[in-house]
C-alpha cells in the first residue's frame, strides 16, 4: 500500500500543498494509496468539504487514539455549546463576548464558515481554559493556560464526551497508558496500521526533519519504502543522510548539485490545460502579485499605475500577501491619478461624475444622475473627470489573497507579474494552464526565456519593457500561448504517473 504522510495543521492551506495535490492526483490516476494525517485537525470536515476532497482513503490517527469512529456530522450551533446559560452574549463582527458579575468571563471565536469552532473561558486569577470543537460536532479538546500564559495541561476526548488522552508536564497519557511523547504515541498506531499485509509499505513525504526522524522509526519496525520530497532545499543533505531513503524534487529551480544528481525529477504542481479568454476581453490585464511591499516594490507599483492611468486599455489588479499595505496603495492609486488627471477626488464634480459613469455601466443610470453632470459636461474639465473614474475603476486591489484569487481572475488575464520575494511554483503552473504569459522576479520551472514568458534575473529587459514585450505586440503574445500549450503538453499527467510508479515499484513500469 502507498501512505501519504500529511503534516497539515488547521492553517494548512490545502491548494499550495504538495501532498494534498499529490492525494488528488494519485486519485484521478486510479492509484491506490491512503493518506495518513498524523496530526490533531478539529476543523478538517470543512477544509475538506472547501476543497471537495473525499475522506474515503484518509487515516486519520489522532481520530484513532482520541478513540473517535464517527466519520461525517455536522457543527454545532453556539446553543449547542456548553456554555452556562446565565451568561449573557454580546455578540460582534469578530464573535461572541460572555459576560457575567460585569466582567467578561469568556469568548467564543467563529471559523471562517459562520461556525463555532474554538470558546475561551477566563478565570479571574487570569488563567484560561481554550474549549475547541470538531467540525463533526462534539468536543474536541481542553487546553489549560495558567495566569502565566503557560500551556499546562491537554485533554482530549471522544465524540460521546469521554477523556482519552491527558498531557500534561509528567507526560502523555492514552487511557491512562504513558507515553513518552505524542509522537511516539502516533508511531505506535502508525506501525500497527503499517503491520497489516504483507506487501511491502510505500511511505511518501515532505522532507522535514521532524517527519524524516520518525518516518525512520517505522523503517525500522516495517516493512517500508520511504519516498522524501524536498519541500525545503536546504533540507537536502539531511535527507541525503538517511541512506534508505529515495529524494524527489518536483522543481529543479536552484537546488543544490546534490539534489539535482541524487534526486527524482517529478512535477507536483504542473500546467494543465484550462486557456482563458483574455484574448476577448476589453481590457489588457495586468495582475501583479506582491508578497511585501519595500522601496523596490512601491517603485514598481508606481510604474503600474501610472501605466494604466495612462493607457485605456490596460487595466491593473494587485494581489498584496501584506494586506496592512492596503491603504497605503490605495493611497498612491489616488495621487497618481489626481496628478494625472489635474482633478480633485472629494470633489462634488468628481463624486458626481462617477456616480454617473458607475451607474451607467450598471445599466440603473437615472435621471436625477443625467441632470447631475449636464453642466459639467459643458466644461473643459469634463474628459478629465471622466479619465480619473475610468482610470480608478480600472485599477484594482485584492482586498485578501490566496490562489482562490487567481484562479478567479485568469480567465481574462493578459500578462502575469510574479513580484512576489519567493518564488512559488504552483502559481507559476496556474498561470501557464491559461496560457497567459509570465514575467517573474525569480527563475521557473515553467518558464521558457523570451518565449511564453521572461525571467527578470536572466534578461536585460527592465520590468516596463518586459510587459510592454507582450502588451504592445500582439505577435508575441500568441507565440506566447502556443509556447505555453507545448509546455503543458509536455507535462501530461500519463508521463508523470508513469515516473511515479516506475519510482514506487523499484524500476518497473
């Protein structure tokens, strides 16, 4: 059998993670595998239900030694919480407040589905009990924080409310049974799990110590083949150490001569054909991804929108990883276009003309909207108005960000722009699936020099020029699309599964 070890924690973003890809597509291939998540998940049923995963091959571990069966539910509303009824609720944008004898005795945090997920209880020596909930409807854990804000104890029980695990500093203990650690309480159900057949195990995984260290403690109490990705390039000689061990690495972007000769090359994150329709839209898009926003970046910015406060036809959408900077680039937005445009924002006739145009487009233009500017259409300062709101209308930010964004936002994309500090290759495979070309701060996988897209550090194009390479000549752009369908067709899922396979069954096809 082949086990997908997954290390995901309730932040883990499934889209940009290599084993959850690796699960889907090891499924859509028709081969057999199950996913081992080692780790304690309350909010799982909804990442999974988010991501339209099936949990029909997930081991869930800590499932197994918190004794818990149930494998579906349903979350609890805040009626069904244990909360004492005579405390009162005030409630917020953010959550629910509890308060009784005038002071707040606890606090109860929502999920970003609108469910409860996690109650604080305050004490009034300052110490705290955090209440969690798993999403299939029952109490999860207790955690106990003295007045010191030290973790002091754990407790973690089944779905019908009973206590099976206890952890606190003497130790971790299952049904009273003491454990060392957490982890070798995994590794326990981990080798009973893998003790089953006879066949031998596949063992799959990132490349991270922790998961290296106990991936070789079941080495050596099974039967087992380890395959390590290197999700970290620097991890490479600490893979390379554990001789039995097989490395794959899914991107040959600056790692280390040692893994490129030692390793297997087999794409994770890789383009697959969804062409968009940015050749039909009416505006040429930029989208401009930043992970910071420092001196460099605010420069390229400015250059942005400048350029498309300059041009009708290009319009520009900038996803921030930092949303903290997003009124600081609303603010520039606003001073390139009043210089621009030599016109006021706050005023009337501004505000009058973009309720106008802002209505018109919306087909609900009114009258009392047309007698509004009727005199301001008589004015010289009237084309300038109208270019300001056009110009504001047509330059956006993303007011959050994740590849939910992108995906979004590709189909009618002209041009992508990696800005980012590091390089993230499974944006790099969305972009190229639509056929849009790429210009990147960083060297790609997916990227062929100057044809379906240009890395800044291997050219003597400066940014505008590189976006003007693709804006300005249409020739280019499409010889782009044919490059990047080649390149997709290159990384067809048939070749890849076979790499897999001929990797897992020791050289046989």
């Amino acid at each position: 059998m082949i086990y997908l070890m997954a290390d995901w924690k309730a932040d883990t973003q499934l889209d940009t993670d290599r084993i959850y890809h690796l699960s889907q597509f090891f499924t859509e291939e028709k081969l057999d595998h199950q996913l081992v998540l080692s780790g304690h998940v309350p909010n799982l049923l909804y990442k999974l239900n988010e991501y339209g995963y099936h949990q029909d091959n997930l081991i869930r571990v800590f499932d197994l030694l918190q004794g818990v069966e149930r494998l579906s539910g349903h979350p609890l509303t805040i009626d069904e919480l244990d909360i004492p009824s005579e405390y009162d609720r005030i409630y917020s944008p953010f959550g629910v407040m509890l308060w009784h004898d005038d002071r707040m005795v606890g606090y109860v945090i929502f999920d970003d589905y609108g469910f409860p997920t996690r109650v604080m209880f305050y004490k009034e020596d300052g110490a705290r009990e955090e209440h969690t909930y798993d999403s299939r409807g029952f109490l999860s854990s207790i955690f106990y924080v003295n007045s010191g804000n030290v973790l002091v104890q754990r407790d973690y029980f089944d779905e019908f409310g009973r206590l099976r695990i206890h952890v606190d500093d003497t130790g971790f203990y299952l049904d009273g049974l003491e454990f060392p650690s957490q982890e070798a309480a995994v590794s326990m159900m981990l080798q009973a799990q893998l003790a089953d057949g006879e066949d031998e195990n596949v063992l799959i995984s990132l490349s991270d110590e922790t998961t290296l260290e106990e991936i070789k403690k079941l080495v050596e109490a099974s039967k087992v083949k380890v395959i390590s990705i290197l999700s970290d390039k620097e991890q490479v000689h600490k893979v390379l150490k554990h001789k039995d061990v097989e490395m794959v690495i899914d991107s040959r972007v600056d790692q280390l001569p040692e893994a490129l000769e030692a390793g297997h090359y087999i794409p994770i994150f890789y383009p697959e054909l969804e062409l968009g329709q940015s050749s039909e839209a009416p505006k040429l898009e930029i989208y401009a991804h930043f992970s910071k926003m420092e001196r460099e970046e605010f420069k390229q910015l400015n250059m942005l929108i400048q350029k498309s406060s300059a041009k009708e036809d290009i319009a520009l959408f900038v996803e921030l990883e930092d949303p903290s900077q997003l009124d600081r680039v609303e603010l520039m937005k606003r001073e390139i276009i009043e210089t621009h445009f030599d016109v006021d924002m706050d005023s009337d006739a501004y505000k009058k003309t973009e309720k106008y145009i802002v209505s018109k487009l919306a087909k609900k233009l009114f009258n009392s909207d047309l007698e509004a500017v009727k005199p301001l259409k008589e004015t010289a300062q009237w084309p300038r108005l109208v270019g300001a709101v056009e110009a504001g209308l047509r330059i956006n930010f993303a007011d959050k960000n994740g590849l939910g964004i992108l995906e979004s936002k590709l189909d009618q994309v002209r041009l992508y722009l990696d800005l980012s500090d590091h390089y993230q290759i499974y944006r790099h495979a969305q972009v190229v699936s639509a056929g849009v070309p790429l210009i990147s701060r960083h060297k790609s996988d997916y990227i062929r020099q100057g044809k379906n897209g240009i890395m800044l550090p291997e050219s003597d194009l400066k940014l505008e020029e590189a976006i003007d390479h693709y804006l300005v000549n249409l020739k280019q752009w499409n010889e782009a699309l044919v490059e990047a369908v080649d390149l997709i067709e290159a990384h067809h899922p048939k070749d890849i599964i076979k790499k897999w396979k001929e990797l897992i069954n020791n050289g046989e096809k």
